[in-house]
C-alpha cells in the first residue's frame, strides 16, 4: 500500500499535472486500438511488453501473430495437426489451478509428442514456441522478464542426451541461445552459453548458410525444483551484454535464488566486426531434442517485460 497520510481534502491537480495525465491515457488508447493487444506505450504503462490471453484467442496459428506475440512455430507433422489453420500443440486455456501465484484466467499452454516436427527455415525439429522479436536485449540494456511457470505431465529425464527448454533468449543470428531454462532430472537449470557466432557455407548445400559457435563456454545454475502440477514465478533481471558490465539476477517466489555481477550475457558476432554482439529475443514454450518419445506439456503465465524493477514486480526483498 503507498505509504501517505490521510489529508481531509484533495488537493486540485494542477494544470499541467492534468496534461500529463490526459496524455499518459491518450497514449494507452492509441497504442491499445493500433495494436489490439496490451503492448502499450512504455510512458502509459512502464511495461515494454504485456501480453493478455482471451478466451477467444484458441490455438496458435503458425508464422503468425499470437496474443500480442510477434510470431508461433508449431509443429506441422507427426501426431501434430493443424485445423483451420490452428495448431493442436500451442495456444491459450483456461487456467488449470488459479491461485495467489497466477491470478490470471486465462494462459499459454504449450505441448509435444513424439513424432512432432516443426520446420522453421529448414531446420526440423520438435518445438512449439511463442516468440517476441519486437523487443530485443541489446548491448547496456537491463531488462526485466516475468512469468509463471507449471508443467504436467511432464516426464523428466536423466539422460544427459535428452533435454527440454521450456524459456530461451534466442541470438538474433546464432543458433545455441546464449540463455536458456532446461528441465533436467526434475530441477530446473539456468543454461548460459557464450561464444563467437560464425557463418560458413553448408557442407550439405554450398548455397545455404550454417552457424556455428567457436571457443564455447558453458555454465548451468540450479534455480530449484522443477513445478510439476504447480506454479511457480520467476522474475529474470538480465543486463544485456558481450563484455564483463553484464550482470543476472533470479527471483523464485519471491526470493532471490542467484544474482551474479560482472557477467558476460551476449554471444559476439564475427560477421559484422570484431567484438560486435548479437542481439537477443525472448521465445518461450517447449523445444526439446529429437529422442523423446513421450507428451510434455507447460503451462505460462501471461509474460512481462519491463526496463523498470516496479513494472515486473521484482520487490525489494
């Protein structure tokens, strides 16, 4: 609750205290009725990125905007079907447990099954994903992400082999994200891999262009108990960049469960000069290796992202 004293009257907003008001909400309205969705004017709302789902909103619909979402990847093959243009393995539900945790109604559900396929400029592999290119994480940015997170049924792996992403910040040009959630063994891990991002004609086809990472360093954090059948929330406050200024904090629930200053979040980019990084964009959803041969399925909360601690809800505790 705001911390002011009761006053008896209120005093009269001032003039121009009354002009910014009006142009804070004309800016909410024009954004809202050019847009369609909660992607409002950082000024109105202090938030660069709010999504809201609708009953209305169904499934996903592939290559196409998604409930404020700049484009889906569905799968197209295998058990995986489209109707009318709808995918059976990605898009909006009702909430399956509301609680104090995620409120909201209304949420992202994202599945696969053995056989799915997606193809997304010829790289095939099983995944269905929201993504949000509208809003990159460039070199000084601070960025705040968050969301809840429930999975089921979800079977887990021990297998170094088998793995399945669940939230990845994509390189606008490389192809291993340089962060990414994991669902391992029943815990959840916070994957960071760095490295330079190299093109190079395909061995496959001399005319299509490969990407590989050279000199590669990985790192994996625990960020605790993976929510089988439950909520959980995480808030990711990211400094976005390719040399030691960058920094990473974690809050679960709540509570702070990783904060590690002078860090390094951005892969480099070799093709456009030495040091140069490579921007990054959210996707969330499930993409897993090629082997499993069983269904998983995450549900999310509607996402936040916000370049302010009080917009994404990261408290001071």
């Amino acid at each position: 609750m705001p911390r002011h004293a009761a006053t008896p009257e209120a005093s009269p907003a001032s003039p121009r205290r009354r002009r910014t008001r009006l142009a804070l909400l004309a800016a909410a309205v024009v954004a809202v009725a050019s847009g369609g969705s909660a992607l409002v004017a950082s000024a109105a709302t202090e938030r660069l990125f709010s999504p809201r789902y609708h009953s209305t909103d169904g499934a996903a619909t592939p290559n196409k905007p998604f409930a404020g979402w700049t484009g889906a990847q569905v799968p197209t093959s295998g058990n995986a079907t489209l109707t009318n243009g709808k995918s059976n393995r990605l898009g909006v539900v009702a909430n399956p447990k509301r609680n104090r945790i995620e409120k909201a109604r209304y949420v992202l559900r994202a599945e696969l099954q053995q056989g799915d396929v997606t193809n997304t400029g010829g790289l095939k592999r099983p995944r269905a994903e929201v993504l949000h290119t509208a809003d990159k994480g460039n070199p000084g940015d601070l960025r705040y992400y968050a969301f809840s997170l429930r999975l089921g049924p979800f079977p887990m792996s021990t297998n170094g082999k088998l793995w399945t992403i669940v939230t990845q910040w994509k390189g606008e040009n490389g192809g291993e994200p340089p962060m990414a959630i994991q669902v391992y063994n029943g815990r959840l891990k916070l994957v960071r891999v760095m490295g330079s991002v190299q093109k190079y004609k395909c061995a496959s086809n001399p005319k299509d262009t490969c990407t590989k990472l050279a000199g590669a360093t990985r790192n994996e954090w625990d960020l605790g108990k993976a929510p089988v059948n439950k909520w959980t929330r995480f808030v990711f406050q990211i400094r976005w960049s390719q040399g030691p200024d960058g920094r990473l904090c974690v809050r679960r629930d709540g509570h702070t469960i990783k904060c590690i200053k002078r860090l390094r979040t951005l892969q480099v980019y070799t093709p456009d000069g030495p040091g140069a990084a490579d921007p990054v964009f959210l996707k969330q959803g499930l993409y897993r290796s090629d082997d499993w041969t069983v269904q998983q399925v995450a549900y999310f909360g509607p996402m936040v992202i916000a370049d302010n601690a009080r917009s994404a809800g990261w408290s001071k505790r």
